[in-house]
C-alpha cells in the first residue's frame, strides 16, 4: 500500500514536524489484526510538474489484494456482503480497543479481499487514525456524524456513524443524503435517515436494522461498541457472526487533559456495561493517565458518580493521585 498524502492547501517543503508527527503515530499503533492494514513507515517524497519546489508525505504499508467495498458490494451475495459488514466491525473493534479511532471511514479505506466466498474486509488509513486522546484538539472535519459537525470531539460512536453511511450506500447503491455540501450538513444533523429497504428492496431486514442503530442522530442511541453493531446485526441475521474476541480488556487514555471530563466520559466504553445482564460485557480494567494538574481527582469522581447506585465493579483509587 502507498499512499501520497497531501492537503489541497499545502505548498512548499514538507515541516520535520509534520513527518515527524506522522512518524509517532505510526509507532504509537502497535496493532497486529488481520483486518487492519497497519502502515509501516513514511517519508518525504519531491513532487515533479509543479510550478515550484514542493513536497509530499508518503505511507507506505503492506500489500493489499482486493477492490474497495463499494465495488465489491455491487454484485456480491447478501450473505458474502453481511461477513464482510461483520469483519469491518470487528476490525474497527479492534481498533478501538488499542485506544484509536479511524476518522475517516470510506470506501477507499475498507478493501475486501479473500478466495471464493470467504471475503473479508481490510481498514486502510490505520496509521492515520486519530488518538482517542488527542481527538479533543483536531479541527479537521472528515466525519458526518452529526455531533462531529456540531463541534463534538470524534469518538467511536462517530465511527459507527460513519460506518453506517457507508454500509447505507453499498447496500442500496445510493448514498445516504444528496445535495451540496450545505444541503449535506443541514441533512447528517437534522434529516431522519430513509429506510434503506424503501430504496432497495430486497436488503436483508438484518441490514436494515443494522443501518438503523449507526444511523441514530444522537451518539447515546448508537450502539455503544463496534462489537454491540455486530450483536444488533446476529437478531435478526440467518447467521450469528462472531465478534472481536482480541480485545484486552484494557481501556487506556494516555496524553489528555481532563477538564472537559464530559467529552472525556463520552469516550469510554459504556460503564453500565458490568451491569449484571447488559449485553456488552465491560473491559476488566479503565486506566486514566495523566500529569499533575490535568484535572484527574475531579475526573475520577465524576466517574464515581456516575457508577452511584449501579452493581459495579471494584472501584480503586490512590490516595493521592501519581
């Protein structure tokens, strides 16, 4: 996989700092799985025809056989195209689970591959997710979730969203909303989503139901994991779809400040989950990291308060925070 990464905006040489940036996060995603294309190293390459000198980044990471989902998805089998949706839900589980999320999920960035009637999808891009904890600072826009476009930090639930906007359109053929970029925002906020079988009929109302819990406007009314996505996909699916069973149990948020604790709250997996009969088991451990002064007592609390009144589980904490 090589990729050129430029901003339409970008003239003149590349920053150290850029590639440098890059270059950590690279390092930072320690993630072996088979749907995720981990990308391996990138540089600075000098771009040839333009008027003057300038410079690109380039990532570069492993082989990837296949078409995009949306190609894929054109002719393929409902039941082929329900494995795929499954192995992209595991895979951006996974990734959640290291403490990423994607950002920007498209058809460019989920491949599928594989013999026969065995495909599976690949997440492309991996290396460009955005860090859970830095997400809070980043001012790109690359998501259509409707929080993201109010000035909500991304988080997993935006990745769902999107996730859903693309599974819309592969299923259906169509996209989810149509207009100008205007006509787009005003819809992702505000406009309920069609049902996907009064554009296609014959979609699976195991897809149908699916795209209906990615595509709720409020993040609360999502499910709260990509491995919840592939549970309400096993209801009403003639097949039960196994989930991400990698996951460490270990939820860890490194580099943040915590005084906007409701955003920060916002991104944890769901602390209800240990709740006796919920159906999303909860991670053994939440682990909260930071330097003195970033807020950690006051944040630790609110957790606190939010768990009051629930069976939860065994609640630690030091003294004095170090």
């Amino acid at each position: 996989m090589l990729k050129i990464l430029r901003r339409a905006d970008e003239a003149g040489p590349v920053t150290e700092g850029r590639r440098a940036a890059l270059q950590a996060d690279i390092a930072a995603l320690a993630l072996e799985h088979p749907h995720v294309v981990r990308p391996t190293e990138c540089g600075v390459l000098d771009l040839p025809d333009t008027d003057a000198p300038a410079q690109a980044l380039y990532l570069l990471g492993d082989f990837v056989e296949g078409v995009d989902i949306h190609r894929f998805s054109a002719r393929a089998a409902w039941s082929t195209i329900l494995e795929v949706f499954a192995s992209t839900l595991r895979a951006l589980e996974a990734l959640h689970d290291a403490g990423f999320i994607h950002g920007h999920l498209c058809a460019a960035n989920v491949f599928v591959a594989g013999q026969g009637p065995r495909k599976s999808a690949r997440i492309l891009d991996a290396g460009l997710a955005y860090e859970v904890a830095e997400t809070r600072r980043l001012g790109v826009r690359t998501s259509w979730a409707p929080e993201v476009l109010e000035g909500a930090p991304p988080d997993r639930r935006s990745d769902l969203y999107d996730l859903g906007c693309l599974f819309f359109e592969c299923a259906t053929r169509s996209p989810l909303f149509s207009g100008d970029e205007g006509e787009l925002l005003a819809a992702h906020r505000h406009e309920p989503p069609r049902s996907p079988r009064t554009v296609k009929r014959s979609i699976p109302v195991a897809v149908e139901q699916l795209l209906d819990a990615l595509l709720r406007k409020d993040p609360g009314d999502r499910p709260p994991s990509a491995n919840a996505a592939i549970r309400v996909l096993n209801r009403s699916a003639s097949k039960r779809f196994s989930v991400e069973s990698r996951a460490r149990g270990l939820s860890t948020l490194l580099r943040t400040r915590f005084q906007d604790r409701e955003a920060l709250l916002a991104q944890l997996p769901p602390l209800g989950s240990a709740v006796e009969g919920a159906e999303e088991p909860a991670p053994s451990v939440f682990l909260l990291e930071g330097a003195l002064g970033d807020g950690r007592t006051r944040t630790l609390e609110a957790v606190r308060t939010r768990l009051r009144g629930e069976k939860a589980p065994r609640w630690l904490q030091p003294e004095s925070p170090t």
